[in-house]
C-alpha cells in the first residue's frame, strides 16, 4: 500500500524519535558513569530532536525559515547554559562533545522531515557510533604517530587536490594513458594498503602468524614473505607449520586485491575471473588450514611483528603511477602490434613486480574492447602466478628447510588450480 504524505511525515518524525534516543542513551549513560551534570540524557535529546523535525515541519508549512532558526538558537542557549553549569562544579573536566551532539541532533531531526530520512539516519547512527566508542578511537589516535598523520595527509592531498587538477583526456599518440584515470586507480591501491595498514597497527604487537599474515598481505603480501622466511631461519622447522600458515594467508589476499580491482574496474569481467581467482584463492585458503590445524597440534604459535611502514607517499604513488602508465603503454603497444600473445608476455614481465599494474591495465583494454574476455581473464591469472613464483623463489633463498619445503608446495598446487581452472574457462 503506497505511503501518503502523512505516512512519510509519521515515518520522519519516528526517525528523530529514533536518532534522539540513540544519542539520549549513550549520554545517560556517560552520564551515569562519570556523574556528570550534562545538559541531559535520553528524554531530552528525544525531545531536542523532535523539536528539531516539528519545526522543520513547519518552516516548510508556513513556507519561512525563521521557524526553524528560531528554536535553534534556543537549543545552542540551552547547551550554553548546560555548559556553564558544567564549568562552576567541575571546570578540570570540559568538553564540548554533548553541547555538539544535542545541536545536531535537533538538525538530523530537521532533516528527517524535510526529505532527507535515510541520510539523516545514518549520519544519527554515526553520531552514536562516534560517542559510544570514544575510547576506542582514542586508543587508535595514540597508536597513530606522525608518519601515519603525514601520510594520510598526503593521501587526502592526492584525492582532492591532485586528482581534480589532471586532464581527463589521452596524452599519447596511442590512446593509452589518460592521466585523471592512472591517478584515481593508484588512489585505490594505496587506498587498499591503508586498509590493510590500519588493521596491523589496530591488532597490536602481539598477534600470532595467521592474523599476522591476513592483515600483513593487504599492505605487502612481499613484506611479509620476507619477514616470515627470515624468521623460519631464527626459529627452525618448529614453526614451519605456523609461518606457512600465515605466509598462506598473504598470498591468498592478493586474489581477494584483485576481484576487488577489476571490481572497480570492469564489473563484467568478475564473473569470468572468479573461477580461476576462486581455484586458487580456495587452494591457498584449504592449505592455510591444514598448516594452521598441524600447528595447533604441535601448540606453536609465532607471534613476531611485521615491520611495515605506512603504504601511502607521494613518492611511492608515483613511482606506481609511472610502473602502471608503463605497464598501459605496453599492452597497447602489444595490442597494436602483437595482437593476443604480446598481453602475455607484458603480464608475466610486469608481474614479476607486482600484479596490481597488470589487473589495472588488462581490466581497461577488455573494458575498452581491445581483448576479449579470456585474453584478458588469462593475462591477470599469468601475472598472478608469475609473482607467486617470485615471492616462492625469496622463501627458497632465505627462509629455512621447513617454511621452504611447505612453499614449494603450496606453488606448484597454486600453480596447477590456476592453469587448470584457465584451460576450463
């Protein structure tokens, strides 16, 4: 049955009772805890919200916006005076966070019937989020150092400034690299990296090799390879099973990087790209816990911490942006002059680095129509292989007998899945 007009009204002023309520409870509580005096709890938030959605109603019945300011300014009166309450009993224990939440509360209740529901919802649920989870976010500030503040600087730098100010046009005589597109993918991969940085830093030092290895592999999976073979050497083939584990577990996130870039990318070509990326993914994923379940019997858990350094900087986005528009020019080039074969041979080079450039890259040419399907599916899966091989190959040099053996084999079963699952595709 369709929702008249009075019906959508009902359901906004529902949402800011809602909103009101979420926010109310969390302050009583804080409020209950820490005995402060507060401007309120959870009825009166209720009520600073309904206010707020009431006179948004009718501002826009009487068609003036006055009606809304008005009681506004009563709020943010009342919020001073709260304030200053607060300032005469307890003037060491300042905060401005429940004067701030009760004015946008009235405003999120405003928006609610002024034909913004959904919106004014989520950022409610936000709102709450953000209060309830105050010492968890301070926790996360104070494991932040000033690199980490730098970086993300940086990144917001790149995304906002940067990215505008590129022309969306081709700048080469072959129609490959347009500038505005190379960036806001390389945005995207460092944007990847952060995730799996964020996570590292967020579990702490103590954390045993196979979330190690999850968390690790979304900023490096290279990094972790290293540092787990140089570890096998230290501790022997007693955490062979453990490391493998967890070595396991980077690899696999390189699959899950690229479903997620192609994505981005190409939508279309997920769908094919998931039998193989599945096969190998699923392989990877049934190894890590045959490792993980010997481990668990042998009651060995290694804990070592990854040394990783924030992904994002300016430098290092250009350097990737310079391999990708590298890696582009040369699919094109294999396109024009080496039609089918040449993208092979562009993969299982550039994948010998890295397999973001070659996902990228293959995800426009099929995209732009210049291969097909299974050219494209077949390049990406190469690219993926040749750098599992490059990373097996550092596990033979430097790690010891036990991580060595379990890598071997984990390759060649890798390898197998995948070719098995291109030649069926």
């Amino acid at each position: 049955m369709p929702i008249g007009p009075d019906g959508r009204l009902l359901w906004g002023f529902a949402a800011a009772f809602l909103i009101g309520a979420l926010v109310g409870i969390e302050r009583e509580k804080k409020k209950s805890r820490s005995e402060d005096l507060g401007i309120g709890g959870v009825r009166t938030f209720v009520l600073f919200s309904l206010s707020g959605a009431v006179a948004a109603w009718l501002a826009m019945r009487l068609e003036s916006g006055w009606v809304f300011a008005v009681p506004l300014l009563g709020v943010a009166a009342l919020t001073v005076a709260g304030y200053l309450a607060q300032a005469r009993v307890k003037p060491r224990s300042l905060g401005l966070t429940t004067e701030v939440a009760a004015l946008t509360v009235y405003l999120l209740g405003g928006a609610c019937v002024a034909g913004h529901l959904e919106t004014a919802l989520a950022l409610g649920v936000a709102l709450s989020a953000i209060l309830a989870y105050k010492r968890s976010l301070h926790d996360l500030v104070a494991r932040l150092g000033a690199d980490d503040i730098e970086a993300a600087v940086k990144l917001l730098v790149a995304t906002f400034i940067v990215l505008p100010l590129l022309p969306r046009e081709v700048i080469d005589p072959w129609g490959a690299i347009e500038p505005r597109s190379v960036w806001l993918l390389v945005i995207l991969i460092a944007g990847l990296s952060l995730i799996g940085y964020v996570a590292t830093r967020a579990l702490g030092p103590e954390r045993g090799a196979a979330v190690t290895g999850l968390a690790g592999g979304l900023v490096s999976s290279t990094a972790v390879t290293l540092t787990f073979a140089r570890q096998s050497r230290d501790e022997g083939d007693e955490s062979a099973d453990a490391l493998a584990t967890g070595l396991l577990l980077a690899w696999g996130i390189m699959f899950v990087r690229i479903v997620v870039e192609v994505v981005v990318v190409h939508p279309p070509l997920v769908a094919p790209l998931l039998l193989p990326m599945g096969a190998m993914g699923l392989t990877t994923l049934a190894l890590a816990a045959w490792f993980a379940h010997r481990s668990r019997e042998q009651h060995h858990t290694p804990g070592g911490e990854i040394l990783l350094s924030n992904p994002f900087s300016l430098t290092a986005a250009a350097k990737f942006a310079l391999l990708f528009t590298v890696v582009l020019l040369a699919v094109k080039l294999a396109q024009i002059h080496f039609p089918g074969r040449g993208y092979y041979v562009v993969a299982a080079v550039a994948g010998l680095a890295d397999v973001d450039p070659v996902t990228l890259s293959m995800a426009t040419v099929v995209r732009d129509g210049g291969a097909d399907t299974h050219t494209g599916v077949a390049a990406i899966v190469l690219a993926a292989l040749t750098n599992t091989v490059v990373k097996c190959g550092m596990i033979v040099v430097l790690a010891g007998a036990g991580l060595r053996r379990r890598a071997v084999l984990a390759t060649a079963l890798l390898l197998l899945s995948g070719l098995a699952a291109v030649v069926l595709f």
